[in-house]
C-alpha cells in the first residue's frame, strides 16, 4: 500500500470519527426540547378537558369532558351532573365553557363544614387510615399546625401491631417536642388511647391525636379495636375521627372510607400525595357518595405542608 493511498485511508477514518463524535453532541437527552418538535403531551384533568374543548362545542365535546372527569375519579353520576350544569348556561365560547365547568366543579363542592372541630377537656382527634397513607406524617403535620395555633398537643401511637410505627410516631414526638405515649408492641391499642387522653387531661394539654392500625382495613379484628380506641377516646365526645386518603388510591378509595365509616363515625378526610397524582377528583367522588367532608389535604412531605381545603383553589388546581 503507497503512502497516497494509507493517507486517503486516514483522512476518511478522521472524518468518519469526527462526524460521529458531532452526532453523539448534538443528541438530545430525553429531557431536552428540540426546536420545531412536538412539545410532549399535557397531563391531567385540565389538559384533557382542554383537548375535548379543541376549538368549537358539540355533543362530542361534552361526552368527552365527561369521559375525562370519570377518568380524574370524579365518578360517573357526579361527572354527569357536573357536565350537566355546565351545558345549562348554553356557553358559546370555549372560555365560556371551561368557565361553566369550573363553576360546577365549585358547586359540587359547595356547602361542606370543613373546620376541625376542637371541643372537649382535651380535645380529641382520631386518625384512622390504610399503612402506606402517610397517616403518621398527617399526624406530625396537624401536630406542627395545632402548634402554630399555640395550642399544646399529646400523641398517643395506638398502632402497637408495628414497632415501625411507635418508632416513627416517637421520633416526630421529639421533633415536635410533643410527649408521645406507647405501648409495648402487642399490647393492647385501646389501653394507649386511653392513658393518651388520662395523661392529657391531668397535664391539661389542649389536644390529643391518637395514630391507629392501618392494616387489614377490611378483617373484623381490626374495625372493632378501631371502635374500642373511639370508646375509650371519648366515643361521642370525641372532636374528630378524620381518615387519611391517598388520592392515588382511586375509586379504591372509597371503599376505604365505606369500610372505616362502618366501624367508626368518620368526621373528615386528609387527603394525601394530592401534589404527585392528576386524579384528585375522588375529592367529589367521597363527599357525593359518603358526605364525608374533605378537610386538609396534603402536598408535600415537609411538616408545614398540610393545608385547609378551599374548594375555590383545588377546583383551579384540579383543572389548571
């Protein structure tokens, strides 16, 4: 082989490198925008009544805003009503009907008590709920806000089936410097509940909340210890039974909140990882079809992150 021809040889390989090492540069990473690409698909319940609105109104469009809210969890009846109210004021304009929309969602959530009621010598505050709900971080999270309110708070961790859980509750205790009172594990819930609420009353703090089992929410065994812990509690004098609910959990939900509401009288709803999911509309799904009130929702997982609900802003949110 001449030198011409190794020198040809060796420009081509230069060049085929260098194209190369461009190309690799130049790729974007799955993150990355390219200019004139389409942009990725919007998510959630807005978008997709967004999409269904397009740029004109027809029956169409309405089936398809219903069909988006029953997929947000709203649930079918509700959806339908929802839908309903918004045709009746025979908007025009595409701004017009997502406003109709939003103003029915707001209807649909009008009229509900959503205050935490705080009555008693202490007050006392049940938190129930399925394992994985965040429910111990509820309970830090309405500890820290009580606090905020300059109110005094004991902890009573009446979940003795997991040593995880006095641990977790006990750690948040000392975070909040709040006592917290255990039993030992296996030991009997109720027992806590009650020296919780004896100790608070001799102490005079202002508010208990008792964490509770969150498993096997649907075996018997477990409803009736919920309905010893209320009894001992206070039973009617109790201020709040409030559930903690993923809002991932779905139509799932609901079945939580039927199956807790047989055992024990469910006075409110924390709704929890609202900030991770597009499906918040169980909100309107719970209080149609239980009248259970949704109270706070959580959207974070820092302890100041717990939040009163406020229909006007989670409507905006729900469909921003």
């Amino acid at each position: 082989m001449d030198a011409t021809v190794l020198v040809v040889l060796l420009v081509v390989v230069v060049v085929f490198a260098a194209v190369g090492l461009f190309v690799v540069i130049r790729k974007p990473s799955p993150d990355t925008v390219v200019t004139g690409a389409p942009a990725p698909a919007r998510t959630g319940l807005g978008a997709a009544i967004r999409r269904a609105l397009g740029t004109s109104i027809d029956f169409e469009t309405w089936e398809a805003i219903e069909e988006a809210l029953i997929a947000a969890d709203v649930g079918v009846a509700a959806s339908a009503d929802i839908v309903a109210r918004a045709r009746e004021t025979k908007p025009e304009t595409v701004d017009e009907a997502w406003a109709a929309i939003a103003a029915s969602l707001g209807e649909e959530l009008a009229g509900k008590d959503r205050e935490l009621r705080l009555t008693g010598e202490p007050a006392v505050v049940v938190v129930v709920g399925v394992n994985g709900t965040g429910k111990t971080t509820t309970i830090a999270k309405l500890t820290k806000r009580l606090q905020d309110e300059g109110r005094t708070v004991m902890l009573g961790g009446a979940d003795t089936f997991r040593a995880a859980a006095a641990e977790q509750l006990g750690a948040w205790g000392e975070r909040l410097g709040v006592r917290v009172v255990r039993g030992q594990e296996g030991s009997d819930p109720a027992s806590v509940a009650y020296d919780t609420v004896d100790s608070a009353r001799a102490r005079q703090v202002d508010v208990v909340i008792v964490d509770t089992a969150g498993r096997l929410h649907g075996k018997k065994n477990l409803m009736t210890e919920l309905q010893k812990i209320h009894r001992v509690s206070g039973g009617d004098s109790v201020s709040e039974v409030l559930l903690v609910l993923d809002a991932t959990a779905g139509q799932n939900g609901l079945t939580q909140v039927r199956e807790f509401s047989d055992a024990v009288p469910i006075s409110g709803i924390v709704l929890t990882k609202l900030d991770g999911t597009a499906r918040g509309g169980i909100v309107i799904a719970v209080e149609r079809s239980l009248g259970v009130p949704v109270k706070f929702v959580g959207v974070g997982e820092g302890v100041d992150d717990l939040r009163a609900f406020e229909a006007g802003s989670f409507v905006d949110s729900l469909i921003a």
